[in-house]
C-alpha cells in the first residue's frame, strides 16, 4: 500500500471525532491489502468543494462526505464570509441559515455546519426538521442573512450526501464568491468548534421553523393567478403526489390542502427516509421513480400525478393520456406549458409588464423561446444550474444587462422558478401553480396533454434527448477530459447524418451577441446543425457523469403532429448513434 494514502487514512483516524466514520477507515487498515483498492479510493484526493458546495459518497475518508469534511468545509465558508463582510463581522451582526433534506447524516452533518458558524462568530438559525431547498433560499432573503446552507446531495443516490452554498441574495454562490470559497476551504488548518449548549447559550444558534414555513406557504399562494377558480373548482380535482420520501410532503400537502385541493399522498413514501427504500434513484426525471404514484393515480382516477425530489427543487408530473394510463411529461415540456400558462395569464389579466422575459438555459429546448415571443416577451439563456437564472434575476433588478421583467425560470431537469422571493428552483411553487393550471385548462375543456399539442401546432414540435455516461474513480475525470477535448480538436462534420454548421465552445466565455450578454467560461460544447437541432456537450458538475443534450425541431406541416414527431425520433436516434459511438455502450 502507497506510503502517501496511509499517512492520510492515519491523519484523518487522528482528526475524526466522529467514531463510526474513523471506525471505517480503521477496518480498512486492519484489512491490508483486502482492503487497500477502497482506502485508495477514499484518501487518492480530497472530496472537492465546487462551485456549489459539496457532494459526495457517504463515508470515513478525506474524499467521503462526513463531520470531519463538512466541519472543514464550513469553516472555509465562515472565514470567507467574515473576510468578505468585515464590518459586520467586528460588529458581530453576520448570520446564516441551514436546512437539511431526509438522507442519512443530514441532521448531524447541518448541527455540524451551524456550531463551526457559531464558533466563528457568525449567528445561525438552524432549522428544527427537515425543511425543501427553495424554503431555504426564502429563508436567506426573509431573515437577512449573509450565507446559507441546506445539507442535500438532491436526487442522487442513497449513499450520497452532500451541500449547497448560499449567497446573501438566496441563490448558490457564484464568482467570484465561488473560487474565493473554494481557495478559503483549501487553506483550512484550524477549525473553530463550539457545544451546542454554549452556541444557544450565547445567542449563536436559533432552531426555526413555522416562523419561516409560515410566511413562505403564504408567498407561494400568492404566486398563484386564479385563487377564485380554485376554490370554485377544486373538488373537481383529484391530485395523487409523492415527496420521494424527502422534504416535500409538508409543505405541498399544506399549500394545495389550504386551496380546498384534496392531496393523495402515496403512503409507502411520504414520510422521510435516506435509504429511499421504494425507488433506486429519488428523482422525478426517473420514469420508474413515479411508478408507484402512477399506480396510485390509476387506482384513485387522478387528474394529475405530482412528484418532488428529496429536497423538494426538482418537480415532474404525469397526467392520464386519451388512451390509457399515464403519460410522463417532461421537463422540457413542463417548462412549456408553464411559461405557456404564465404568459397567457399575464396578457388575460392584463399584468403583463413592459419588456417580459423568461430565462432558461442553453441545453433547455428552444421552444420555451419561441412560446415567450407568442406572447410579446423573451427568452434568455445562460449557463446550467439556477444559480445562473438567479444571476440573471439580480442583473435585471439592479438595472443591468438590458434589464427585463422576470416572469418565469426553467431548465430542463425538472427546475422551474414562478417567484422572485427565491432564488433556486422550486418544487413547491411549481406544484402550486401546475394544479391551478390543470384546472383552468380543464375549464376551457382541454387537458395539459391537449394544450401542449396546440403549442406544437403553433410552435412547431419539438423533441429532446438526454444522454449520460458515468466514469467513476480516479481515471473518470480524466476520461471525460479526454472526451471533451477530443471533440474540441476534431469536431463533428456531421451529427445524425446533418451537417454541423456552427460550432460554440463556451470554455472561455462567450462574447455579447444579439444584445444579451455573453456567457461566463464553462466546460461546454454546442454544435448546431444545418435542421436547427442543437446537440450539447458537458461534464457535469455534481456527479461523475458526462452529458448530452439534443434539440430537434420539425415543422407541422400538412402531413399533421404524428408525422412531425415521427421525423424528430428518427433525426435524434441517428444522433444518439452517433454519441454512443464516442462514449460507447
């Protein structure tokens, strides 16, 4: 075994005060050369803290998630904070505020992260149970506080864990926050510790909750167009939901049982449970993920099948089709109909304000931009992840970047944004306003199903495709590098059998085009063929996992919507050919 990696596995047994995590890490040892692949894994590199915090294996080991990392970790952000906001630090006015999502080690590792606050000096509300990421990012704004953090690892599997950082304004932090973080987390060699009965004692730490739940139900009802419709048509309308066995039953169930909503929960999964015992991934992008709700849909006569991910930012539905059963709706078409609906609404109620726009990102269909200019508005782009709408929200307040009126956020993993009160996705608010319109749809005699296919009609008919590749331990970022690159240095003449007539690396940054501003350097690849399709590159950003995303857009023409959807599969199955050949399986 490396010298190296059992000096660090025999630091981290020193330095880890938690006795289950050092007891791992000490079996290993034990185990010699049995367990010498596994140690390596867990000490080859420290568990990076990113642009959004932290997310990884749960487990003993410098490159595992557990007390000793987040404690480091949060001492990283604490010092950076009180670097940052330095007079409010010497007058001891810094706060901050955590929430925590049901996975195993969540609760220890946020009452870790508030007393590392607290030892610092910095005041933090630490919330009582489990609480969604969208309440948290209310709760930065609704508090004032300086920073935040809400322990999740989303809709990864059940052995990660993880956590988001949080900037003053409620969205994740950005640069050049971001890499200051970054560089105060990799300088740790002292973390500050405090009891938690010291941190009450002196008014450091302050558990929440209804005096924050209270006021966020209320904003998300009051995000809603049509009270008077819903509550004269609620009992019409039949809603089976699932949390994912995370953080969303609370609220959801609160806010639509407040509308006069009558709520079914899928029993097996509404409370809260990192094992995840009844699905293998938590996340709603996940076909089988809903199976059970279907079921229960199908058992119950729903109108519509509703589903969170563990910290309840994610949302997807599935809605009874003219044949039989149900039909899953995708993210990308959810933020259709959702902008639809926000739009029109907007216009009926003559709300709609001067310059509306909405902004999504670049591997999220393009039709969502062609709906926004139906209705007079726009659409604009940036980079994935929330944090970048949330940017874009702050510009346009602040009077910048050829400021607009926010009217909606969206990407296509099952993120959508209808408030300005937070500043990530949210899944309570989504699930708010997605059963309001289901029921104004439903008044004008039409399903979501019936209302998509006219915005095909009128927008042309748009299809998507998702492809993701996982290369796990040391070799995976590597491999995915190599992949990137390759595609840099030799681009595709073709995808799909359509010419590539546009190349757009964003590695460095993009320049302003078309009177938007150009976008921040990222790991990305778009090549835009000759169709109009769009095919996306990028390594993610939380997982090991390359991706790929492709646009495709057919006419309606004479020959109706099925032909049209015909041509698209056909156009994006010769694509993925083509992906797979480079990324194989």
């Amino acid at each position: 075994m490396k010298t190296e990696i059992l000096q660090r596995a025999n630091d981290y047994i020193a330095k880890e005060k938690d006795a289950d995590f050092r007891a791992e890490v000490e079996k290993l040892l034990a185990q010699g050369e049995a367990g010498e692949k596994e140690l390596t894994d867990r000490f080859y590199q420290n568990l990076e803290f990113g642009t959004g915090g932290l997310r990884g294996v749960i487990g003993g080991g410098y490159n595992r998630m557990n007390t000793l990392v987040v404690k480091s970790a949060t001492q990283g952000l604490a010092s950076y904070i009180i670097k940052t906001f330095g007079q409010k630090s010497k007058e001891g006015k810094l706060s901050a505020v955590i929430a925590f999502d049901s996975r195993r080690y969540s609760a220890e590792f946020a009452q870790a992260c508030a007393l590392i606050f607290a030892a610092n000096g910095i005041k933090t509300y630490l919330f009582s149970s489990m609480r969604p990421t969208p309440e948290l990012s209310f709760a930065i704004r609704y508090l004032g506080c300086d920073t935040g953090i809400v322990v999740t690892a989303s809709h990864n599997p059940p052995q990660y864990n993880g956590y988001k950082a949080y900037w003053n304004d409620g969205s994740q932090v950005i640069p050049p926050h971001d890499e200051g973080i970054i560089k105060e987390v990799n300088s740790v060699t002292d973390i500050k510790e405090m009891s938690r009965g010291e941190a009450v004692e002196k008014g450091l730490l302050a558990i929440i909750d209804r005096e924050v739940d209270e006021p966020y139900h209320a904003m998300v009802k009051t995000r809603l167009f049509r009270p008077d419709l819903i509550k004269e048509k609620a009992k019409e309308v039949k809603i089976v939901y699932t949390p994912l066995h995370g953080t969303g039953a609370q609220h959801v169930e609160k806010v639509l049982g407040d509308l006069g909503l009558k709520v079914i929960t899928v029993p097996e999964q509404r409370e809260g449970n990192g094992d995840f015992p009844t699905v293998a991934f938590p996340n709603p992008e996940e076909a089988a993920a809903l199976d059970m709700a279907i079921k229960l849909g199908t058992k119950e006569k729903a109108d519509v099948v509703m589903a969170t991910d563990p910290d309840a930012d994610r949302f997807g539905i599935a809605v009874p089709n003219k044949e039989s059963g149900f039909t899953l709706v995708t993210g990308n078409q959810m933020g259709v109909l959702l902008a639809d609906y926000i739009f029109l609404s907007l216009k009926e109620q003559n709300k709609l304000p001067a310059k509306p726009a909405m902004v999504n990102s670049i591997v999220t269909t393009g039709m969502q931009k062609k709906v926004a200019e139906y209705y007079g508005g726009t659409c604009t782009e940036c980079l994935t992840g929330f944090k970048w709408i949330a940017d874009v929200i702050r510009k346009w307040e602040n009077g910048e970047a050829g400021a607009k009126h926010f009217v909606f956020g969206t990407e296509e993993s099952y993120g959508y944004l209808v408030e300005t009160e937070v500043r990530d996705k949210d899944g309570v608010s989504a699930a708010a306003i997605t059963a309001e319109m289901t029921l104004y749809w439903r008044s004008k005699g039409k399903s979501l199903l019936d209302r998509l296919d006219e915005l095909y009609n009128i927008c042309g008919y748009w299809q998507e495709l998702g492809i993701s590749k996982y290369f796990q331990g040391p070799q995976g970022p590597a491999i995915m590098n190599g992949i990137m690159e390759e595609y840099r240095k030799n681009p595709p003449k073709t995808l799909g059998g359509i010419d590539v007539i546009k190349v757009r690396d964003i590695k460095n940054g993009t320049a302003p085009e078309g009177g938007e501003e150009g976008l921040p350097p990222s790991d990305v690849l778009q090549f835009f063929l000759r169709d109009g399709t769009v095919v996306s590159a990028r390594p993610s950003g939380t997982e090991p996992k390359i991706k790929f995303y492709a646009s495709c857009c057919t006419e309606v023409g004479s020959a109706g919507l099925a032909a049209a959807k015909a041509d698209a599969a056909r156009k994006l199955d010769a694509i993925k050919k083509d992906i797979r050949a480079v990324i194989g399986d």
